[in-house]
C-alpha cells in the first residue's frame, strides 16, 4: 500500500492534518476512529488531543507528566522535530474524552524529545496530569490480532468532533517499525486529527500501548472518496526502556567531594593562561568530576572570576547554544569572587564561558548534577533564618576563625529529617580581606569552594550536601568571619517528596535598566512575573531557580525575593520586610550576582502576573536583574 495521497487542506486549526514523514491520517474515521459511537464516558481516559495554532493531532498519556505522539504532529511539513522546548505554543488536552466537558487537564507543553529511528516524540506538559493513569506498554502484535484504535479525529459526520471515537482493526502485517492494519470488518477507518493516537489491546486487565497511528487511506471519512479503511500504525511495543529512561524525574545529585571543571591557572579543563577580552572558553563537563558521562540534564557549579584586570562579567553557557544576553557572574577589578549557576551541558558535554573584559582566570568547581532516575526531588520553602553566628541563631556566638570550621543543623525546622541537600543564602560579614568558604556533611571533607569572598559583606546562593543526621560543616579559609544563613530550600530524599527540575535556557524575565528603565527605589518593591516566559499556567510554578544582580546601588542594603501572593503589610515607611536577605550590596558596587531559589505562587493562579515580590531593603536605589535558569511543580509535600 502506497501512503494516502498528500492533499492540502484549509487552515483550521482545530483539525488540520499534520503531515507524516509519508504522510499522516489526521483527522477523523468513518463511524468514528471509528466507532458507530464515541466512547462510554471514562474510557481510555489517557488518550490526549495535542494541537498547536497549525494543527491538531490525537496522543496518550505515557507517564504522569509526558505524552507520546508520532514526530510529525509537533513539526512543521518537511522539517526534522528538535529536542527541546516546542517551535510553537502547543497544549495537550487529556482526561477528558468529551472535550466539551472542563474534565482532565488541558496542560502546555514545556518541552518535546524525538525517538532517534521512529516517528514517534514525548511531548513534556507543564504539570503531572493527576487523576489520570498513564497507558501501559504491551508486547508486540501479531498477523489477525484484532486491537482498538482511538482519536480524536475527524469522522464520516463531523469535521472536528468533541468526544473521543475507537473501532476495531485486525492487523494484516508486521515490520520492524510498523504494523498495517485494516477496519474494514468494523467499518472503522482512521482520519485527519487521529495521528498519534492509540492502538490498544483491550483483553483482560488493563488496555495496553501497542502503536500509534501514522499513516491511512481514510475510506469513509468526511470528506474522502477513497473507501480503503488500511492504515499503517508505528510500533511502540519495544520502546518500554526509552520511554522509561526519557521521563523519569529529572532530580538532583549532590557531589561530596564535588569535582573541578576547569582552572585556566593551572590548565585543568582547558590550557592554562588567563582569559582576555572577548575570549570564549570550552571546558568538558560530562564524565569529569564525578558528573556522569550521559543521562546529565544540567550541573550545579560554583563559578569563580580570579582578579579580572578591568571591571568585567562571565557568562556560562551550553557550548554550541547562542551565548545569551545574561551575565552569570559580576567581579570588578582585583576581586576574587564567585557565584552559583545551573547550566545544561551542550550536545557534545561541554560548557563555555565568555569574558567580554579585562584578563581574568576563571575556575569552575561543580557541586551536583541534575538526572533521571537517581537522587531526590525539590521542595522550595519561604527563606528562613537558621544560622546567625553574631546572636547564636543555631549555633554558639562568635566568628568562625581562619582555618576554622563549625558545623551546623539544616533539619528539624522547615527541612524536615531525611532531606540530603539543602539551598542556602549564605551572608558572610565582617570580613577583613578575601578568602573563600568550603561546605561539606558532617565528617566529611572537600578542597572545593563553594563561596568567595571578598572584605565586608558576601552574600551568595549555595547548594550544601548533608550528612544522615541533618547537619553540615563549614570551613572558613580567610580571617575570621561571622556567617549568616538562611535556607530557601532542600532536596528530599526520595524523587517522589519533591518535584524535578525543568532547566530552561538562561531567560532574562526583568532587567530595570531596559529601555531607559527607572532603578527601583528605596524599600520599592517589584512584582515579577515568571510563569508567561515559560508558556505555563500560573498554578504549574511550584519554585523555581534565579540568578538576581543589583546593578549600581546608591545605598547599602540587600533584596528579599518571595512569593507574590501576599498579602503584604505597608506602613508609611514602605513595605514590611517579611523574608531573609539574599543579594547583600554596598553602595557604589558595580554588580552583584546570586542565585536564588524561590517559592512561587503559594496563593494559586489569582496572582498570575506577580509570581513573586522582590523588596529593595537599602536607603538608597538599584538596578535588578532576574534571570530564570529552571523551575519546578509544586511538589506533594509543599
């Protein structure tokens, strides 16, 4: 059989057809996907109806927040479909089999992921589809095995019909990659808007994934004139292990001892010598210090700038990706001072940082990783004080001396026991010229930094592993300091406490400076909204991962990012500080930069457009900058 004939039809975008490496049923059967009547209300509730502005194509729930499609539904005629986030807004609608009901979920889709070799894609959606029980995989067909065949498309009567339609087909032939099958003996056909929709076996137990549809003569559909009711189906029975692999939680792994990428001092990742203007570095990240080489979705590193020779910015990137209009790291000329970053790795595994200024040396130490199928989820928690050396906060009074240590206690109060790894806002004060920090679990030990810093007030964003019982060690390089910390969030110790990680190209979502902008003024406060940028809803943000820099302060203070929900209490001051500082900055500083990890919206989707508050707590105005690098779900524990 020969593919069905490419017609060109009408954008509407409810049913267009999407065109198939071949060319693709689409749209609806005769009698239905084709039955003589839809579906009994709650059947196959995991068949999904994906569409874009183009086209719309029919799916299934494979996972609790993935669906599956063939490739051709996601991408334009003629074009190969990319990994990564969709080319246009695309939605999935699932749990609801009369789509004229508000049952199930209708869910952006935040990223798509095509099999190497097949028309098939996973297509991520913005949040788990609850109460919707993903398909399972079943074993292959075989020659005279009749199966059910489901979509949302096209019938003999409707163009576009709102409810979900199967028949019955028996299968003719098997391939490698295909099945063909026919619904002749069913009057069932396949048509325009069922692409990528399911072919189930429906025995005893639990319907079970064989194929998804791809390609049909569509006799008997609306429209048509053939009356052939073949159609070719791909096969997904042994793609059990790949879907497994693709949508597992993308969770984190902290590294003790964490592992150095690169040092342009000494030539470990790259050759040694510093960095001039303009220069862009390359230095491998998978398979080197302690970081897998494969399964790696993005790493957590301490970047440290090494007396720059003018005012200067590194900016840390996937190599082979567009550099980005962001500034990961702000020094100014002389300073030895670090900051955190979460960075994907490129396609060959390996990074790149840019210096636009100055000579400088730049070290690179990494700290964790993000994967599938290992380490723990994210739960993001209202910045809470937990050690301050100064008044004996958690620990005893007084500074950590040089070539000290004191170890601390990060569970029993808003991290609970058993979390493995905790966000800090780590505010070193008082110090006398620069050094840097290292962090490790109690009784442990590790060469690398995980802050520098340089004389008066540093404040910075840190991942810290701990030890079984909770605590953390801090050792302190330079003169002596008093240290305050406050934790903004923790990892759980199973994927299933907390939510994985959705890293997203490094996205500026607010720079006050654009187009002529004002600096927000003393005690001012600045609403940000993060979820648009993203193409979510507000209610699928549960936390999310920041790098925050205030540009040229006029006062000395420091900034509270926090949830946007409210409600906040003012006095005739200004607003009430309700949150912990992060990004602490002395008047007349160039920039600074750190990064943050926020709770998001705990007030639901009535504050769509303010996800979160940041306060400028100074005298004086500033300049800031919010960069996004990933978020999260609201996890169950949140």
């Amino acid at each position: 059989m020969s593919v069905i004939r490419k017609r060109r039809t009408r954008k509407m975008a409810a049913f267009v057809a999407v065109a198939l490496s071949a060319s693709l049923i689409g749209g609806g059967a005769a009698r239905a996907v084709s039955g003589v009547s839809p579906v009994p209300a709650g059947s196959y509730s995991f068949t999904a109806k994906i569409q874009s502005d183009l086209r719309a194509c029919s799916a299934v729930l494979v996972a609790p927040s993935w669906v599956m499609t063939t490739a051709s539904c996601l991408t334009e005629p003629g074009q190969q479909l990319v990994a990564g986030p969709p080319s246009r807004r695309t939605t999935v609608t699932v749990g609801r089999t009369d789509l004229s009901t508000t049952a199930g979920h209708v869910l952006a889709v935040t990223a798509v992921l095509p099999h190497p070799t097949r028309n098939v894609a996973l297509a991520q959606v913005e949040k788990p589809a609850d109460g919707v029980p993903p398909v399972a995989v079943g074993a292959s067909a075989a020659p005279g095995e009749e199966l059910l065949a489901a979509g949302f498309g096209r019938t003999a009567t409707e163009w576009a019909p709102d409810k979900l339609h199967a028949g019955t087909f028996a299968v003719t032939g098997v391939s490698t990659d295909t099945l063909t099958v026919d619904g002749s003996a069913s009057a069932a056909s396949l048509c325009r808007g069922d692409a990528g929709g399911p072919l189930l076996r429906t025995g005893a137990g639990q319907p079970q994934l064989v194929a998804l549809h791809d390609t049909s003569w569509q006799g008997g559909c609306l429209g048509e004139t053939d009356t052939r009711r073949a159609a070719t189906e791909v096969r997904v029975d042994g793609l059990a292990p790949w879907i497994a692999a693709s949508t597992s939680n993308n969770n984190y792994v902290a590294l003790s001892p964490g592992g150095l990428l690169l040092d342009t001092r000494t030539g470990t990742g790259a050759p040694a010598g510093l960095r001039g203007a303009n220069s862009t570095t390359d230095f491998p990240v998978l398979g080197v210090g302690g970081v897998p080489a494969a399964g790696v979705s993005a790493v957590l590193v301490d970047v440290t700038a090494v007396s720059p020779t003018a005012n200067t910015f590194l900016t840390v990137f996937p190599t082979g990706s567009t550099q980005p209009a962001t500034s990961s790291l702000n020094a100014s000329a002389g300073e030895i001072v670090s900051t955190t970053q979460v960075v994907r790795p490129g396609p060959n595994g390996r990074v790149s940082v840019h210096n636009p200024a100055g000579n400088v040396h730049v070290v690179v130490e990494v700290h964790g990783y993000f994967t599938a199928g290992a380490g723990g989820g994210l739960v993001a928690v209202p910045h809470t004080r937990v050690v301050d050396t100064r008044d004996g906060t958690g620990t005893t009074v007084g500074k950590i001396p040089t070539n000290g240590s004191r170890t601390f206690t990060f569970t029993g109060g808003v991290v609970p026991s058993g979390a493995t790894s905790v966000f800090l806002d780590v505010a070193v004060v008082g110090s006398t010229s620069a050094s840097f920090l290292r962090a490790y679990p109690e009784g442990g030990a590790d060469a690398t930094s995980v802050l520098d810093y340089v004389s008066g007030v540093t404040s910075q964003g840190v991942a810290v592993k701990l030890s079984s019982a909770g605590r953390a060690t801090f050792f302190n390089k330079g003169p002596a300091v008093d240290l305050v910390i406050s934790v903004q969030g923790y990892v759980t110790a199973a994927a299933s406490g907390g939510a994985e990680l959705r890293p997203v190209p490094a996205l500026q979502v607010v720079d006050t400076r654009a187009n002529g902008g004002t600096p927000m003024t003393a005690r001012g406060a600045l609403f940000v909204n993060l979820t648009d940028p993203v193409g979510i809803s507000p209610d699928a943000m549960g936390g999310a991962l920041l790098s925050v820099t205030t540009v040229g302060p006029t006062g000395s203070g420091y900034l509270t990012v926090e949830s946007g929900a409210g409600p906040f209490a003012t006095t005739p001051d200004g607003p009430v500080v309700t949150s912990q500082s992060v990004a602490n900055f002395a008047a007349g500083q160039i920039a600074r930069t750190t990064m943050v990890m926020v709770r998001v919206n705990d007030a639901g989707p009535r504050y769509a457009t303010r996800n979160i508050r940041i306060l400028n707590v100074s005298g004086g105005t500033t300049h800031v900058i919010v960069t996004l690098h990933g978020w999260f779900n609201r996890p169950p524990t949140a």
